[in-house]
C-alpha cells in the first residue's frame, strides 16, 4: 500500500494471477489383488502400511496382495489405491443375532463389515447391564474395539413413554457408519470415521429370526461367540473378476475401477501369478469303519481352512497380463509393472514370455523375491512377485530426484534374496530382450539393475521416458483447464504459448530434459501457424510441444591403454 496524505480516490493496478504449471504426480499406485478383508471391487485411497491393515486385514495365504503393499509402502512408496477381488455372487459376510429378554422381543444382528471368512476368528463378548449392554470385539491379530452402554432404543421415552430426544448410545447410529462418497480421498487430519470397522448393527423384531445365524443371548456374565456364515468367494473367482472384462453393465469389478481414479500412474496386480502357498496335508484319521485306511474317506476343505485354494483352476496369466498393460495403452497416463512366472528360472524361459508383449506402456521384471513370511515360523522366507516393490522404487526414485531418473540401480527394501541368481552373461542376454533384472550384488544388496520398457521403438525403450512424458501431459493438461471458453485468438496462444515454456523451463532447469541450452531441451509453439482458421473455427487451440528426454548412462565404461609414459585412464 502507498502512503496516501490528501483524502481523494485513487486506482491501484493489479496483475492477473499468473497461471504456472506445476510438476505432476506420478508416484501413485493402483494394486488389484486379494485381501483378507475390506470392500469388494470399490477402489480405496491407502496411505500407509497401518491404514492397508486397518481397511483390508493382514498377508493371507491365499495371494500376494498384503506383501505387495507392504513392500510398496517399504521402498518408498506414499499413497495407493487398493481393489479387493472375490466372485460378489458367492462372497458372504458372517453374522451373529444377539437376543435377550430384556430387549422386548427384539434382537441385534451383527453383521461383518466385508465379507469373507476372516469374521470367524472375530470374539463378540456381550455384557447386558439391564436395557443396555457393552460390545467386544477381538481379532487374533490385536485389532480391539470396545463399545459401552448401548441400547437398543432409537429415540428417549419420559416416564409417559413418549419419544423425545434421539438416544445418542443406539447401537445401529454408533456401529454403522455412513457410507463415504465413492472414491472419497482420505485425509490423515480428518477425525476418524464413525462406527466400527469390524461389523455393522441392525435392530430387528424376534419374529425375523434365521435358522442359519448362530444365536447369542446377552446375560449378566460376559459371553463370548464368534459369528458364522461368510465366505470369501476365491473358489469362483474367475479373471473376469481380476480384469473387470466380462462384468455385467452396470456393474465395474477388479481393474476396470481403476478407470474411475484418475491420479494412478503405476499398475501392478501381483495376483495374477498362481500363490504357492501350501501345507503338507496329513493323512486322513483311520475310521473304524474302514479296514483300508487308503480306503477312509478324504474330507472336502472348505473355504473355513485358510489353507484352501483360492481358485478351482490357475489363473489365466498371458491373459491377464496383455489385459493390464491394454488397460494402461488405453488411458495412456499409467505404466504396467508385469512380474515373470516363477517356473521361468532360466533367461531363455523368460525372454520366451517376454515376447508376448511389446508396449511402452509395460515393464517385465525378474526373478522373484524372497522375503520374510509372517505366516510361517520364524526365518522363513517366501517367494513373491516383485511388483509390489519395484513400484515403490519408482514412488522413491520420483520423491528423491524426479520422474526423470530410471528407477533402477536402487536397493531393494523388505527383501532377503531372490528365487534365482543371475549371472552376468545372463543378465546381458534379458537386458537385450528388455527384462529388467533384480541381482543380489555383493556388499550392495539386492538392486534393480535394469530400467526398460517392452517397446521394441528404441525411441520409448527406458522407463523413464515414458515417465517423464506421462508427468508432462498430465501436468499439463490438468493445469490448463483455465483455457476452456477463453477468446481463441493471438493473445490467448501467447499466453498459451508462454505458460508452457516457463514450465518446461523449469523443468530444464531442474535436470529433468537433456540439453545444452533450452532451445536443446525443448520447445513449444502456438501461434498462427498451429492454429489455421479452420482450428480456431471448430474451437480448438493447439500448441506443439517438444521435449529431449534425458537417456541412462546403462553402460559405464573406462577406457585405459598404455602411453609412453605410463597408464592413462581416458
């Protein structure tokens, strides 16, 4: 402000706010896979390990989604967006009807909050205190939630037993929680939810009562009962479930809601590999019926035992894979991170596999990891897909220097080993076919040492690139939304124009385009020339952009030969 001394009216210009463009995100990831827990086929934001374990449970026998995240999160990764898979016709959540004279007839069915068999460990203690009653719920794992003087009554009643205020203790209000707007992001400086993440209360008349729902009468002591009836739905899951392909109209399942989140930029479904995770079945008990004890019986497993498999059939991997990275050409913003099969332990095996792709849009990556399984006895090591931690790479990789870096030369976090060493002369032959290799380097650990797309173009043939082209659009196409309905004529094309190259500008600047000089690096051009009258009459502006990405020094080599006077290192 200027000091004004003589009372009058006076004009003060002010410049428009000026529109800069910023760098884009392009860490987030997008995992598909199978869960213990947590909603089916709906998309949910994941910002840690704690709120992945909160929302969809612990590892579970059945996949890999669990360690995928985890080591995600590991490497460096910070946000994710996760979708839990299950055929929705078979999946069932378990429930429990509590019921006791005091209620007037009427009952409390609680419901798990997701289907799946994981409610069945779940401990519900009940308290009754007179018209009111005290909930406990208690998984294996920890997770406790404590719920005091409920009721059952909706609204108070004055000694005429008439309503007045809403009864602020009701069971169904605490317990079952609104339903969030869809793909709501989370925000860690929110309050918490409401109600509970483990079941969902529903008041109902005695008269309602299912012979198949185990029953709990609420006394005086504490009781304590586990509910029934859920199933996971694995045994029917089908790759239209893991895809999305196939789904009814109405109706998006597995890969197919990701089309809804439009900040994803990596894709990874660890769960389309087989899980290999088996017990050593024991010997059916003798009968006494049965002389032959080859002859006793063998008991059906069902999808009570944790150890069933989690599909009649393996997976469909060729098709599952050529249906991620056709999700990721389509929407030409996100890049397919694709794991080998574990079978494949010799390069020619892998190459083989290899060639059944051929996109920029898609990263192969192998061996598989070795890392430390919570569901086995101490020190054992499980193999695993790597996807889940090479995505993590690229989430660190981007945070530390920028999209422009290849994710590679990087240590691999939460890892013990690998399933297949590789040599050098191996690594050399899947370098050239565009497999990028993870190798234990001795005194470095464990490191990705390869950085290449499956293009066979050499102009999209490293990660990176594709990128950093990926960030570049989307920064700036998200960021010039302001241009919509603006007068199309030469001074909007110069401020178009002007936009864009202050921000490749900077993004010269700041080491992400190769270039001497900034006419080197990039350029960008609107004006008449882009935009004839016949553009500007169908009401669109176009701006050509160029940009020179910077290429992986991939081979370091020091020449040394012999002078005259002594060795030199050129």
């Amino acid at each position: 402000m200027f000091g004004y001394s003589t009372p009058g009216v006076y004009f003060e210009w002010q410049d428009a706010a000026a529109h800069n463009i910023r760098p884009a995100r392009v860490d987030i990831a997008g995992f598909v896979g199978i869960a213990e827990r947590g909603p089916l086929h709906r998309p949910k934001r994941i910002e840690s390990w704690n709120q992945f374990i909160s929302t969809f449970g612990r590892h579970t026998t059945q996949g890999f989604l669990a360690y995928a995240v985890q080591g995600f999160f590991a490497n460096g990764g910070q946000t994710c967006w996760v979708v839990r898979v299950a055929d929705p016709a078979w999946a069932a959540p378990a429930k429990l009807d509590i019921v006791a004279d005091e209620f007037d007839g009427r009952m409390v069915r609680l419901t798990a909050a997701s289907e799946g068999v994981w409610s069945h460990k779940l401990d519900v203690t009940v308290l009754r205190l007179g018209k009111r009653f005290s909930l406990i719920l208690r998984l294996p794992d920890g997770t406790q939630e404590v719920w005091r003087d409920l009721t059952l009554e909706e609204y108070e009643t004055d000694a005429r037993g008439r309503q007045q205020n809403k009864e602020e203790r009701f069971i169904e209000t605490l317990l079952s929680p609104p339903e969030p707007a869809e793909l709501a992001p989370f925000d860690p400086r929110s309050e918490p939810p409401r109600g509970s993440l483990l079941v969902r209360a529903k008041v109902l008349g005695r008269g309602e009562r299912e012979a198949n729902i185990p029953e709990l009468v609420a006394l005086a002591a504490p009781v304590t009962k586990r509910m029934a009836g859920g199933r996971d739905g694995l045994r029917t899951l089908g790759p239209e479930h893991i895809s999305g392909n196939g789904a009814p109209s109405d109706m998006l399942w597995g890969l197919a809601t990701l089309e809804k989140v439009s900040e994803i930029s990596i894709v990874a479904i660890p769960d389309i590999m087989p899980a290999p995770f088996s017990r050593p079945q024991h010997p059916p008990k003798p009968r006494p019926d049965c002389a032959d004890l080859s002859a006793a019986p063998i008991e059906l497993r069902t999808e009570d035992d944790p150890d069933h498999p989690w599909m009649s059939a393996p997976p469909p991997v060729l098709q599952l894979q050529r249906e991620l990275v056709a999700h990721c050409e389509r929407f030409k913003n996100r890049v397919a991170i694709l794991d080998a099969r574990l079978e494949d332990r010799i390069p020619q095996a892998v190459v083989a596999w290899r060639r059944e792709f051929d996109s920029s849009y898609a990263a192969l990556y192998h061996p598989w990891l070795r890392v430390a399984d919570p569901l086995g006895r101490p020190g054992t090591l499980r193999a695993m897909p790597p996807s889940g931690h090479v995505a993590g790479i690229y989430a660190r990789v981007e945070a530390l220097t920028g999209a422009h870096k290849p994710p590679a030369n990087e240590l691999v976090e939460l890892a013990r080993d690998i399933s297949v060493a590789v040599d050098d002369p191996q690594h050399g032959y899947l370098n050239d076919n565009r497999v990028n290799v993870i190798r234990a380097i001795p005194g470095r650990g464990l490191r990705v040492a390869g950085a290449r797309t499956l293009s066979s173009d050499s102009q999209w043939r490293y990660v990176n690139v594709r990128r950093l082209l990926i960030m570049l659009e989307r920064a700036i196409d998200t960021q010039t939304q302001w241009l919509v309905f603006e007068p199309n004529d030469p001074a909007l094309w110069r401020a178009v124009e002007r936009v864009v190259r202050s921000f490749l500008d900077r993004v010269w600047q700041a080491g992400m385009l190769e270039g001497a000089t900034a006419a080197e690096a990039y350029y960008a051009t609107c004006n008449a020339t882009t935009n004839p009258s016949a553009e500007v009459e169908a009401g669109r502006i176009i701006t050509m952009i160029g940009v020179q990405p910077p290429w992986p020094a991939e081979f370091v080599v020091a020449r040394i030969g012999k002078t005259e006077s002594g060795i030199e290192i050129l």
